[in-house]
C-alpha cells in the first residue's frame, strides 16, 4: 500500500475515530497463502483493516472483514456490533473452508467481550484463538505458534493513542462549534477552538497523573463514586450550568448588562464548555471509562472449585489481571485492582468459574450475563 495512501487516511480517520466508518466485508487475500496458511479475523472498520492489513504486510495469510458496522473491535464488541453472529456469518459465507484444510481461526482478544468462542465452535467447528491486542504484534505472535506474551495480552494506553483519542474529541466538536460560533458570536471563533483542542489534549495527555483516582477499587475514590452514582454523574454538569446561567443573570442585573445578547452568548459558551467536560472522555474506549458509573463498582469472583485451569481468562484479559498455573491447573486473579469489568473473562471460562459481584453482594452469574446480554458495555446494571 503507498505509504503516502496510508498516511492520508490514518490521519483523516483518526479524526473521525468518534464515528462508525465502514468498508467491505469479505475475504481478503495477503501473499501467497497455501492450505496451511493461517486465517485472521477481524471487524470492518476501515482504519482498522487498514492497520490490519499493513501489519499483515510480508506474510502469506488470509483476512476475514466480518460486519461490526462500521465500529472498531473493542467499541463494536463491547457495544452488541461486533457479535457472534458477525464472525460466524464471515466464516460461512467467505467460501474460507474450501481454501484451507485446518479449522482455527484467530480473532482479536479485545472481541472477546462480545464473541463467544464456544458459540463459534458450536455453529461453525472452528477454533477461535485468541490473537494479540495490537495488530503490530501478529506477525511474531504467528512466528511464536499462535503463542502470545505477556506484553501481547495488555491494553496500555501510551501517549500517542492518548493524542489520538484527543483527536478524536475535539476534531468533530471544533468543526460543529465553529459553524455555530460563526452564526451567534464570530469574534469568538479563535477562544472556541482553543478551549476545544486544549480540553481534549490536557485530559488525555495528563491521564497517568490522575487515572489512579479513577479507579474505583481505590479506597479514597469509593466513597466519591458511590454518591456520585446514586446521583447520576450525567446530571451534575448540567446543574452547574443551570447555577452559571442564574448567577449570570444576577451578574448581568448587577452590573445593568443583562440583555438578550448577552445572556445568548454566554450561555452558548459556557454550554461549550460544560458538554465537553461533562463527556466521559476516559469512556473512549471500554478500558478507560471512567470510576463513576455503577458497573465499574462490579468484581470479578473466582469459584476455585470450578476452575479447571483452562486459561481462558488469562488469554482474554486486557488488563493482565491472571496467574493461571498450567501444571496446578488453577487460576488466581492478583491483580483484580486493574480490573476494568469489560467481562471478557467470564463469558469465556468454559467452566463458568467467574462471575461479577455488586459491592450489596449481589451476583451476577455467567449464565445472566449471557442472557441479558450484561457484558455489553451501558447494559450492566447490578439491579438486573
Ligand atoms: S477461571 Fe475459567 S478460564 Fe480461567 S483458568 Fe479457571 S476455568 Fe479456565
Ligand atoms: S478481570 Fe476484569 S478486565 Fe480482566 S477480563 Fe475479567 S472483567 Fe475484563
């Protein structure tokens, strides 16, 4: 692919990564695959494949574009787009069996929210394997037999998908508020884009220095987290605009300035403001949403007696929250603190050896998880 091609495109699309931005689905052929040649799997979201397909660059494979509309793997899994219906449907439909004799399929671990392995095997007889999370590493993860490392297993969220997802903000806002700026108030196009592109990047870029306190097993965030989500985060911006419009009013009667104009204009740029930061900006992605929303609170609950050792959760965690002893055949989740209840992990465990618990103690079994669809990210209420 022309480096310069590619380079257009990442740009623009990371612009844009806020929006769903479909390709076509179907097969697609790298290098000269023979019958052996290994099958990776995975969403039609354009910058995606584009990602996808230059990491495969070099290697003698076939891709399946199975339809998550348009979302990319983790948002698309997490948000019902990226199903298993979607993979079983590509794997059907792609004419993929008679172009290769063996059944395994690799699929990228951030689907595992969403696709159920079991269910593939199932409904098709194939295998998924769980590939690593970023599609840089494919190619040693292939050269490793399928095997994946540690570092291949975890999300981190470094400074430069940081920037894009700053990007991603205050690209489409910038544009929209400008047009509106032009309209109600021009002289104040420059300040409006500066607050737009400032907000996003200082939020994103300073991350490490605060996620700590975003982190709901922190004992000092516990009590923040639970009052604020009783009283619905969502709300909270919102009387604190309704108070700044008040005391503007008060303001402007006191200093005899309270007209019409007035009030319009510093109400829209005080809305501005307060619909930007009132965005889960660290909700971006699954991993990093924020400590105030009911879910965060779940833990994961290993039964011991039910775990066989299997591995599943280990493979699947994006947080790199297991130690499973391959020869004791047991799990243990030591780092359960990093845990960011994407619930990957049980609807993967064969044995239904983990389940959520609400800090009251209620459980939320494998089985309900499943059924009400609770793994999916906005559909995890405790109450259910
Ligand atoms: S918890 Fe489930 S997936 Fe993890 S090792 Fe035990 S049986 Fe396997
Ligand atoms: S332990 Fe937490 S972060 Fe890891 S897979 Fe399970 S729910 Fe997701």
């Amino acid at each position: 692919m022309n480096a310069l091609f590619y380079a257009f495109f990442n740009a623009v699309e990371t612009g844009l990564r806020g929006f769903p931005v479909p390709c076509r689905t179907g097969l697609v052929t790298i290098g000269s695959p023979d019958r052996d040649a290994p099958v990776f799997l995975t969403c039609n979201y354009h910058l995606t494949v584009l990602r996808v397909k230059r990491a495969l660059q070099g290697m003698n494979c076939y891709l399946l574009v199975a339809n998550s509309k348009g979302y990319n793997v983790w948002c698309g899994a997490a948000g019902g787009h990226f199903t298993n219906h979607s993979v079983v449907s590509a794997l059907n439909t792609s004419g993929i069996q008679d172009l290769v004799d063996h059944r395994r399929v690799v699929l990228p671990q951030l689907a595992a929210t969403g696709v159920e392995g079991r269910e593939i095997k199932k409904r098709t007889g194939w295998t998924a394997l769980w590939g690593p999370v970023y599609a840089r590493d494919i190619p040693p993860y292939t050269a490793n037999a399928f095997s994946k490392t540690r570092e291949m297993r975890k999300v981190r969220f470094p400074v430069g998908q940081r920037l894009e997802m700053a990007v991603m903000w205050a690209f489409p806002f910038s544009i929209i508020a400008s047009l509106l700026t032009l309209l109600v108030w021009p002289d104040f196009l420059l300040p409006v884009n500066l607050i737009l592109w400032s907000v996003p990047l200082l939020t994103f870029l300073t991350f490490p220095l605060y996620s700590h306190w975003l982190n709901p097993q922190a004992k000092r965030v516990k009590k923040f987290s639970s009052y604020t989500v009783i009283f619905d985060f969502g709300k909270i911006p919102l009387v604190l605009w309704i108070l700044f419009l008040a005391g503007l009013l008060v303001f402007g009667v006191l200093i005899d300035h309270a007209s019409w104009e007035f009030m319009l204009r510093w109400g829209f740029a005080s809305l501005l403001v307060i619909l930007i930061i009132s965005i889960d900006l660290m909700g971006s992605t699954p991993l990093y949403k924020s400590g105030l929303h009911e879910d965060r609170m779940l833990k994961v609950r290993l039964d011991v007696e039910k775990c066989k050792g299997a591995g599943f959760c280990e493979q699947v965690c994006p947080r790199d929250c297991y130690e499973v002893d391959h020869r004791q055949h047991t799990a243990r989740i030591p780092r359960a603190d990093l845990c960011v209840q994407c619930g990957a992990c049980i609807v993967q465990c064969p044995f239904d050896a983990l389940q959520f618990v609400s800090p009251g103690g209620d459980i939320l079994t494998p089985e309900t998880i499943r059924k009400h669809k609770l793994n999916l990210i906005g559909k995890r209420l405790v109450s259910v």
